[in-house]
C-alpha cells in the first residue's frame, strides 16, 4: 500500500492484476486549495485581505481531507471518528 498526498492519487495506483483490476493507493491525505484560494479571494474582494496573517486551514473549514480509498469499512469508521474528535476540539493536533 501507498498513500497519497496533496491531491486524490487513486487514479496513479491503479494497475492491471491477473486477477482484475487493483490499486495499490489505500488513502490519499489530499489539500483543500481551492477552500483557502477561494476564502482569501473572497476576502480580497470585500476589502479584508489577510495579507502578514497566518491562516490555517485544517479538517474543520475542510482544509484537509482523507480519501476512503481502499480502507476497509472499520478503518474508514475509525478514521471518520478520529476527524469528529478533532473537530471537537477532543484531540489536539500539533500545529509544527
């Protein structure tokens, strides 16, 4: 297994078994660029740029993301209450 980073990368994992089709890339750790292009834009546009701020875009105003790839469903299930505690405010993530 793999896993991807900044962007979906399922597609790059696909491969042709002699048993079907497989992929190898188990999740993707993927970037919400767009979220952050399109805050700052629109922050630009109402006379608020953040320009010399620090902004930090995390799970919460979908920032970041994990992909359910290949995961099976219980470690999907436990990724998806790993992100609700993070959410929460439950479990600290280091920033660095």
């Amino acid at each position: 297994w793999v896993v991807g980073v900044d962007v979906d990368q399922a597609s790059d994992g696909g491969y042709q078994a002699t048993d079907g089709k497989s992929n190898f890339t188990l999740t993707s750790a993927t970037k919400g660029v767009g979220t952050a292009v399109k805050d700052v834009t629109e922050r630009a546009a109402t006379d608020k740029f953040p320009g010399g701020q620090h902004l930090v875009y995390g799970l919460k105003n979908k920032g970041v993301a994990v992909t359910r790839g290949q995961m099976s469903a219980g470690a999907w299930q436990a990724v998806q209450k790993a992100q609700k505690a993070i959410v929460a405010g439950d479990v600290k993530v280091p920033a660095k």
